[in-house]
C-alpha cells in the first residue's frame, strides 16, 4: 500500500475568524447519545476520541428547537444544558479541535408546551404524497404529529430560537453555528417551491423563499456576536422526483447566503425523501465533489464536500484540485476514531475503512453503532488495555468474529494462536465481497487481516480443529468462531449437477451456464442475482414470501430491488419450491403449480450455525467463549461486537 503523505488534507484553514487545524470536518451526526437533551459521558467520550484522532472540525447533532425532553439531540434551548456543553466543548479543544452545534436536524418545533410538537413548514405540505412523519421522532410516541403551515408569529418564533441558541451555544464555548438546510429538514422546506406555496414575503421568489434563513442569521450574530460564525449545510437539490430546485438554483441561494453572512458552506446532494441514491454505495466514491466545485464557482468562502468520499487519496485530490476546501468525514469516522491520524502518518493500512453499509444512518437518533469499529460510543467500556497476566488463547476460526477476537486478545498482551481450517483468513468475507459494491467490505477484510498479524497472533492455517487437539493445545481460554453453513432446503432433487449454494457460486467453485433459476429471495439471493444480471445472465428469483430482500438495509434494500429489475432480473414472490428437475424447478405460487426453466440453479435460502465444536467443548476446556455466526448467523455489526467484547474477557 501506498506510503505517500499528504499534504494539503493538513493545512489549516480559517471559517471567518475561527482557524482549524486541518481541512478536514466531522459533520453533525445524530448519534442519539445525548439523554433528554443533556450533554453524557458517553456522548463526551465519543467526542473526545475523535478531537485525539486529528479531526479539525467537529459538528455536534443539536436542536434550537423546543422539543420532547427526551430528545437524543443535544439540547440548546434552555439555560440548563449549558454547564454539560461546555465540558463537551472543553474535551474537544483540549485536544485541539474546535467544535459546532448543528442546529436545524430534525423536523419539530412546539411553539407551547413539549407535548404540542409540531411539524412546522412554509405552507403545510410534505414534499412526497401520503408520507407520514410519526410522534416518535419528536418525542410523542403513539401520536402522528400534525404538519402546520407557519403563520408569521410561528416564524418569527423559529427565527428567535436559533438566536437564542446560538447565544447558548457561544456561552458554552463552542466556536460557531452551522445552521442545517439539507437533508429535507425543516428549513429545507422553506428553499424549495415543491414545498414553499406561500405567497407572502416568505414565499415566492428565491429571496423570499430564503427570507427565514436570512432572518435567522441576522438574529443569531444579533444575539450571539457578529464575529460569531455561522456556516450551513446545504442541500444543492432536492432531487425529489426532479421536482424542485436544482444546481443551479443553489448556486443563487449561495450567493445570497453568503451576503448575508454565512462563513461557509458544506454541499449535501439532496434531501431524505429523494429518488436518487446520495449516501449508500450505490453512489461511487467522489460521486458529490462537483457539487462542491459549483459551489466554489460563486463564493468566495470555504466550501466542504462529503458523503462519499471515504478513500483520503479522492479527498486529497478534491482539495489539491481546487474543487473543494475542506473535506466531510463521517461515517469514515465513526468507523476510524484515529482517522486523520493515521491519514497524516501515511498508516493507510491501519485505517478500519467505512465498509458503506449504512447500519449507522439506519440507527440515527438510538444510540449509533458500527458494523466495523465495535468501540465507536462505547470507548470507555471497550477500552483496550494490557493484561497483568499473559494467557495462552486458542481461536478457531480465521474470519471476521476469529480474526476481531484475535486480534483485540494479542492486543491486551495475551499469546494468540488461530486456527482456520481453510488456505486463507477472511471467512464468509471472501464471498461476501463478491457481488457488487462491496469494494469497501473487501478492504475491511484486509485490514482485519493485516491487523491479526501486527498484533502477533500465532496463524495457522489448513488446521483443521478437532475436540482432541483443542484439549491437547491446553490453552487457558478458547474462542471458537466457526461461523455459518448454506440451509440445505428438503427438495427433491437437489443432487443435480445443476444445482449449487450460493456459496458455491461466489467462491468459483462451480460455473453459472444458461438460465438461472435461485432459490431464496433474502439478501444473498437478491446479490447474486443482482450480480448475474449484471453479467447479463437470464436470471430468475424466487422467494417464498411476499416480498424480497427483507434482510436488507433500507438504505440500500431499495436500490438493490431497482438494480435487479433494471438488469433484467425476474422476482417471483409466493413461491413454495416443491422439486427440483432436470429441466428446472417446480412449485407452487399463490395456489397454483408454476414451473421455471433452469440450467443452473442456486440456493439461497439462508444460513444456520455451525456449533459443532463449540457444542463438542461445553465443558471441557478451562474457559469456553462463542463467537459469531456459530452463535446465531447476524449482521456483521453483531458478530464484531460479540468478538471484541470476547478479546476483553479472556
């Protein structure tokens, strides 16, 4: 891997009078850590780690608003939050990174007491028909909160809150105010005239229709400082059914918004309800720098791009290219508290990359974790730290729940010894990085890899485990993580060289001829079809409930689902196989006998434990741990936590 530095990534840079560090910036993230709206340990610890980790700017997820007081958010809309905001402030300066509120995440407002929470917007409207936005994410569970169209004095209370806030948030220390209108948030709703149908000062043209956002930072340098800054995250379109506003209308807003004050901007490509994809992996890394670039065309302030930038070579390109000025590291950061770190070092082997899953977006507003990095808001309880007694540790099973309990077990001081019965590490991994778009799951494998051998763990592969040699091996403590097997269906006829696993099918072992028939509509099913369809095989899919890939992210569920009809793929729901035949397979749909031609046909219809050396060893060594998929098969976010909190416990 390459060993080259870079540079422009680590020039400092000013937002108004304000100089960060470096060029790179945590956006606010509603990790969902903050309690009724108070700042916590945990939330300070997560925090903290990431000011140690070299990050310049940190943005904090925070409400203005008058919200449930059980908010996730941290809370700027009363004296009360004030002390515990200036502990979190003085945990991220003291290792010199400077820090924001975001204000704007979220969508509700109460104007009266915490239990009439609205949805406050120009002029009533939801931006998609018939969707429903409920109490629960504002802090009213059971009610669907109504959606309002402001009146005046309804507004001029927004435009109070956010100066109030900001003058709270300067008070508690933190050094500016990003102000959100991106991501179909409130104040979005007042940018785009798919929403704005007013037809007073705050509707109409585009100045009208940016009227309240202009407002508010009159009001917020009003109450809190004009040497205050204020920067925004802006959406460049809305990208709702092409609808809206588009590049070019956020091209004005930016020339406007920066003559009235805003110090910064930060390109966000679209809104939650959009038809695009914007964040998942759908979307190819650098996919929104041009968003940025346009942005710079008309501002002379900074500009940051993000997203989907994971890869630091792309962002320090972007920035030596002059398309963009600070480079938005999120996920990449909840996966990598080191990041910038180990960036500066040239350590890009040590980087536990984003994998793009998006299990951290689908968690928003709970406590946020992390399908790679078990540590992420949890740094004080799964902190790594050495053992007074070295122990001899035996692990069984080199992938992803092995090679975490190995590694974290070496870290701590333990002698680590790891078996895998195969001719190479990685697992499941080593199919799971087949079908398209897990480039970055491919590059979590290597790192899991790269990290078991720094840490000095004993590898030892081909060695296949039996309860004797594990006896005989006399280790203090065992791990067995022996991971998964195909469920092999009760069909008749599955010992026809035409069937295979999907396993099978990953790995190479055996050919795709002809049309393809795959049993099973799960995630894996949906994959490998998505993938054969792409090569541009005839494939067919059947599943046995009503619906597809419900094991799938929804982040990313849909655009799999597109992808597949867009590569011809055929999806036959209420489908119970019956037989499989020479000539393909027979079964019944919603009552009725169906039948599909195949050449070759794949199962996939999920995956059971492989326990039986775990259950062979209850008992019988000194300390039993089980890890993994041989527990129960889960998401990876699963198996890497219950494999690191193993490494803690030998």
């Amino acid at each position: 891997m390459s060993q080259v530095k870079l540079k422009k990534l680590f020039e400092p840079i000013k937002i108004g009078n304000v100089e960060i560090r470096n060029r790179i910036k945590i956006p606010a993230f509603a990790i969902g850590y903050a309690e009724n709206g108070f700042v916590t340990p945990r939330l300070k610890n997560f925090y903290e780690a990431r000011s140690v980790g070299g990050a310049g700017l940190i943005g904090i997820a925070s409400t203005a608003a008058r919200v449930a007081e059980f908010s996730p958010l941290t809370g700027f809309w009363d004296e009360k939050f004030i002390p515990g905001l200036k502990e979190l402030s003085g945990v991220v300066h003291k290792h010199g990174a400077k820090i924001f509120p975001q204000f704007g995440v979220g969508y509700g407002w109460s104007f009266g007491p915490y239990d009439d929470v609205v949805i406050p917007s120009p002029s009533g409207l939801s931006p998609t028909a018939g969707r429903q936005e409920l109490a629960f994410r504002l802090g009213a569970p059971g009610r669907q909160v109504p959606r309002i169209a402001c009146t005046k004095e309804q507004i001029r209370g927004i435009i109070e809150g956010y100066g109030d806030g900001a003058k709270r948030a300067r008070e508690a220390g933190f050094d500016m105010i990003e102000v959100m209108l991106g991501a179909g948030y409130m104040l979005c709703h007042w940018l785009s005239p798919l929403t704005n149908k007013r037809t007073d000062e705050y509707g109409g043209s585009l100045e009208n229709r940016l009227r309240i956002v202009t407002e508010i930072i009159a009001n917020i340098k009003r109450k809190a400082g004009e040497d205050f800054p204020v920067i925004t995250k802006l959406a460049t379109s809305d990208l709702v059914f092409d609808a809206g506003y588009n590049l070019e209308d956020a091209q004005e807003m930016a020339k406007i918004l920066e003559k009235a004050g805003y110090a910064a901007f930060d390109e966000v490509p679209a809104w939650h309800e959009s038809t695009h994809p914007a964040m998942n992996w759908y979307a190819p890394d650098g996919a929104w720098v041009h968003l940025a670039e346009a942005l710079k065309k008309v501002v002379k302030v900074p500009v940051a791009t993000g997203m989907r930038i994971p890869d630091p070579f792309i962002a320090e390109q972007a920035l030596v290219d002059g398309r963009a000025d600070i480079v938005v590291w999120g996920r990449a950061f909840i996966a990598e508290q080191n990041l910038a770190n180990l960036v500066k070092e040239a350590r890009y082997e040590d980087i536990r990359s984003c994998i793009v899953c998006s299990k951290c977006v689908e968690m928003v507003d709970t406590p946020v974790g992390c399908s790679v990095n078990p540590q992420a808001g949890k740094e004080e309880p799964y902190a790594i730290k050495p053992v007074a007694a070295p122990k001899k540790v035996l692990v069984i099973g080199g992938g992803p729940a092995g090679l975490e309990a190995a590694t974290v077990a070496a870290r701590r001081g333990h002698k680590v010894t790891l078996w895998e019965a195969s001719d190479k590490l990685g697992g499941l991994l080593n199919q799971a990085t087949v079908p398209m778009h897990k480039e970055h799951l491919a590059e979590f494998m290597r790192y899991q890899i790269t990290q078991v051998g720094k840490a000095g763990v004993n590898v030892q592969l081909k060695k296949k485990a039996d309860p004797q040699d594990v006896l005989d091996f006399k280790a203090d403590s065992v791990i067995v993580a022996t991971g998964s097997k195909p469920v092999i269906p009760d069909i008749p006829g599955l010992k026809w060289p035409s069937v295979a696993t999907a396993l099978d099918i990953l790995s190479g072992k055996k050919p795709v001829v002809g049309n393809v028939v795959i049993i099973g509509g799960g995630m894996v099913g949906c994959e490998t079809a998505e993938m054969l369809g792409h090569q541009g095989k005839k494939v067919t899919v059947l599943e046995i409930l009503p619906r597809f890939a419900v094991d799938v992210g929804r982040l990313t569920r849909w655009n799999l689902l597109l992808d597949m009809k867009k590569f011809g793929v055929r999806s036959e729901a209420n489908v119970n196989v019956k037989e499989i035949t020479f000539l393909g397979v027979r079964g019944v749909q919603n009552g009725k006998s169906v039948f599909f031609d195949a050449d070759t046909i794949i199962i996939a219809v999920g995956m059971k434990a492989d326990d039986t050396l775990a259950k062979a060893l209850q008992g019988k060594v000194a300390a039993l741990h089980v890890v993994g998929d041989c527990v129960k098969p889960r998401r990876l976010i699963d198996t890497t936590d219950e494999a690191f909190r193993a490494g803690l416990a030998v």
